[in-house]
C-alpha cells in the first residue's frame, strides 16, 4: 500500500469526521499531506490529536485487518515526528503496515 491509499482510505476520512467534532478552526483542517498535525499551524489541540490518532487506528484495523497503535515508544522516539502532518502520519502508517512481523 502506498502513501497516497493510505491517505485517501485511512486518513482524510477521519479528516471529514473530525470537521464535524471541532468548532475552532474546522475549514483549516484540509485533506492535504501537507496539513499540520501537530505542532505549529495545527488546528487540534492535544486530546483533539489523541482522539484523531485513535480515529485513525480504528479505521486501519476496518480497512487493513490491522491492529496498529500510533502513539508508540516507537513513534515518540524517532528523530521526526510522525504526527507532524498528514503526510507523514501516512508514511508511519504505511511503515507499520509493511512491518513483515506486525501484529
């Protein structure tokens, strides 16, 4: 799976759920890989990128069959954040998924 599935199968749908959940800036909250996540510029707070990481785990396992947790010892320990911007939440994603020993 490449990054641009998993962006459109994966992650832009929990993209067009969240718009719904948020009031603050919801129109900034575009279906880009370049749309920040965290950090400066992003539209969700802290818990709001908690519960976007979960979203997004749950649609994994719906769409891949895979049991995936994002906010790992593992993601916190990389040089650059996964969790930077759309594209490279979707990068760890299609990481994790070609992990030959995931479970």
């Amino acid at each position: 799976m490449d990054v641009n599935d998993v962006l459109e199968r994966m992650i832009y749908p929990v993209v067009d759920e969240t718009r719904h959940t948020i009031t603050r800036r919801a129109e900034e909250m575009r279906k880009s890989p370049e749309t920040p996540l965290f950090g400066k510029g992003a539209v969700l707070d802290s818990l709001g990128l908690v519960n976007f990481l979960l979203a997004v785990e749950e649609r994994v396992e719906s769409e891949a069959g895979a049991v995936l947790t994002l906010a790992s010892e593992t993601a916190m320990s990389r040089n650059a954040s996964p969790f930077r911007t759309l594209g490279t939440l979707a990068e760890y994603v299609r990481d994790l998924l070609d992990e030959p020993n995931r479970t």
